[in-house]
C-alpha cells in the first residue's frame, strides 16, 4: 500500500509542469539590455590627458551625452526585462470571454 501511494506522488510529479521564473523572452530581453550597457560603456571609452597636453576627445558628445544615456536606458529597461511576463493564453481567452458577455 505505502509503495503505491509513494508511487502515484512519483507519478504525480513527473505528470506536473515545471515553471520557472524568468521565461526565454525574460533571458533575450536581459541580453538586449547587457549589450546595450556594454555599448553605452564602449561609448564612453578613450584615452586621456596624457602629460601637459590637453586631450579635446575627452569632451565629445559621443562619451558625454550619448554614451551613459544607452547605458541608463540599458539599465532601466533591465529591470523591465526582469519583471515583464508573458501573458498566458487560458487568462487571456478568459478575460476576453468575460468582455463580451460583459457587452451583451
């Protein structure tokens, strides 16, 4: 008796679904936002005062402006990559049956 009900639990657990927390959009959505900030960082790169001459690069909108905006906008839209979830599609049929006998 005890081995079937172990058994069935055994059974049970395999016939179950895993579900993960971060989905395969979640991983290349965090991907885009990875390059994104490398790309912002590689904007801000390049050389430096070197002695007593004075480097004009160091002042390009290129390391200033553009660069940590994409590396912000990577940043942020990380967290976003993070939390967005695909919307299952029992829920979203649900919900859109529940409108139209709503309507009528």
């Amino acid at each position: 008796m005890a081995k079937e009900v172990k058994q069935s639990q055994v059974e049970k657990k395999a016939d179950e679904k895993v579900s993960y927390p971060l989905g395969k959009v979640n991983f290349i959505l965090m991907g885009i936002c990875l390059l994104l900030i490398v790309i912002g960082f590689w904007l801000m790169t390049g050389s430096a005062n070197v002695g007593e001459t004075f480097n004009k690069e160091i002042f390009e909108s290129s390391r200033i402006t553009v660069g940590p905006i994409i590396a912000f906008f990577g940043f942020v839209l990380m967290a976003f990559a993070i939390i967005y979830r695909k919307k299952d599609k029992k829920v979203q049929e649900d919900e859109d049956s529940t409108t139209v006998d709503a309507k009528e």
